[in-house]
C-alpha cells in the first residue's frame, strides 16, 4: 500500500503562506492498493479537488476511473471538495461512496449531495455523468473489498457519527482515527457535588477506560496510523468535547498499540508551518516517545508500506 495525503487540516481550508509547508487543503487521503493500482480515497474534504487533477492526468488515460471514497463523517470539512471532484462529472467513472450518517432518515446520498442543489453550487447531484453507488456504513470488525483488501470500521468519539478504518493488505495496516476524542467519564466525580452518585462515578471511569481501550485495540500494531492530534494538552481544557485528541494522548496511545508510524492530522487552522516546526522537535525527536516514530502530516508526503 502507498499513501499520499492531499489534505491535513482540520474545521476549515487555511491557505496562505503560513501554512505552504504542511498545506492548507482539509482531509482528504489517497491510497493505492496491490499491483493493480486500486484506488481508494479517505474524506473528500478540500484536498480531493487536486486530487481529482492528479486522476484526471494520470489515471483516466489508462482507461475509465474507478474509485471508492470513504469517509469518516459527514462534517463539511470532510465533504466540501466532493462537488469539485473532477472525475464526478466523467461518463465512465465509477464510484462507491462509503460512510456513516447521523440521522436515520437521511440517506448517504442526501447528506453528502446535498451540497450540490442550485442553492449551493451550480451543478446539481442528478446531472452528474458518473456511475456513483452510496453505501452506508456502521462499525464493523470484518469487511471483504474484495482483491485481499479488508476494512473494519470503528465508531470514534464525536459530536456526529464517526468512523475510523482500518485497512489491511498483504500484510500491511493502515489506519484512521480522526475525527476523535478520548472517552471520559460525563458523571459528576467530585463527592463534595450534590449531584454526586459513586456509582454512577465508577460506572462512568470505567466505561470511559473500556472504550478508549477498544479504539487502541482497533489501531495496535497498524504499520501507519494517521491519528487526530489537533490540541495540546495545554490548549484541550477549553476545548472538551469539541471532537478532538491532543498530541499528547495520540502518542500515548500509538505506543501503547504498538503502532510503527504515527502521522499526526487534522491540524488546527490557525496552526502555522512555524508552529508546527517547533512542536515537531518536541514531539518527534526518535525514540523520545517509544519506538512509534511520530510526525506531522503534510500535503503532497508519501508513505510506501
């Protein structure tokens, strides 16, 4: 498996030249799978749209495209290049399009291509030339794509439904755990509170330890896990609940799993390629945090497993 990644920011695209370095483009992750060249596409934030470029110079002289996109959650950061995906409006294309959804009565296709109506974008979901199939996902351990590719998916900690992937072939893992928050326990702890409840206090820390538990095992022993790490831990207290790990915690965790590479994601917008600088020589010295070795995504890097 190769991965390069067109798109690492998180909430919103923050171009400019303080973010040129690791890139300004939201989620958007291009696998290839096998000899055959499979093609399959994490999130259609904004980064897909270049991407979209790179298929459409590459890939389409060879013959019709054929893609699968899945996506870890219907926030708009992670849809918002879909309508500018190029290979979308190609007769011939072929498309599967995975991911949860939040509300049961919304089909995929109505959350992702909603965006597409005349009161958004010009061009209208029913006009597209593609052959697009949208599959709705739920967490699920075992997943035959077919050609030795598997999936299991993994219902992460966020305001919405969200999933984490992991992909596994010949040998080799990927995996996805963004966007994502640890677990913990939402009863009252402190016993001086008149709404404290011991049982309902111990209940909860342990809930919150068996499930951040589950996502660890999930990603162990990945070959490369690409990790939410928006925060600090200085910067997460005002920022509880909001869907996000710290870079603290995704270490920790990471090694705990036995992950041999760690890519950090979804970088904050306001995050500048100085910031990120310096805190790579805090949090990626090898060796400082285990044998995981850890890094700062960044568009256009790419990962050969």
């Amino acid at each position: 498996m190769k991965v390069r990644f067109w798109g690492v920011r998180g909430s919103i695209p923050s171009p400019g030249s303080i973010t040129q370095k690791y890139g300004g483009n939201t989620a958007c992750i291009e696998l290839r799978v096998g000899s055959d060249n499979r093609l399959v596409i994490v999130d259609a934030g904004s980064g897909i749209r270049s991407l979209g470029n790179s298929i459409m110079a590459n890939d389409l002289p060879k013959g019709p495209i054929k893609a699968d996109i899945f996506l870890s959650h219907t926030h708009w950061d992670h849809i918002m290049g879909y309508p500018f995906f190029t290979p979308i409006y190609i007769p011939g294309t072929k498309l599967k399009v995975h991911g949860p959804v939040s509300f049961e009565e919304d089909p995929l296709e109505e959350v992702v291509g909603g965006q597409m109506k005349y009161r958004y974008f010009p061009v209208n979901l029913g006009e597209l030339a593609s052959d697009v199939e949208y599959v709705r996902l739920k967490e699920d351990p075992n997943i035959d794509l077919g050609n030795g590719l598997h999936l299991a998916t993994k219902l992460l900690n966020h305001p919405i439904t969200a999933l984490g992937y992991r992909f596994e072939y010949d040998g080799r893992v990927v995996c996805t755990c963004y966007d994502s928050e640890p677990f913990r326990n939402l009863f009252v702890t402190d016993p001086e509170d008149p709404a404290y409840d011991e049982a309902m206090a111990f209940e909860g820390n342990e809930v919150a330890i068996e499930q951040n538990l589950a996502i660890e095992q999930f990603f162990a022993g990945a070959d490369l896990l690409i990790c939410d790490a928006q925060y600090t831990d200085a910067e997460y207290s005002t920022r509880i609940n909001w869907g996000h790990t710290t870079m603290e915690y995704a270490i920790g965790a990471a090694n705990r799993a036995g992950v041999k590479k760690l890519a950090m994601f979804h970088h904050d917008p306001d995050r500048s390629d100085t910031a990120l600088d310096e805190l790579a020589e805090i949090y990626c010295e090898p060796g400082k945090y285990g044998q995981t070795e850890v890094f700062f995504a960044r568009e256009g890097m790419e990962i050969d497993l």
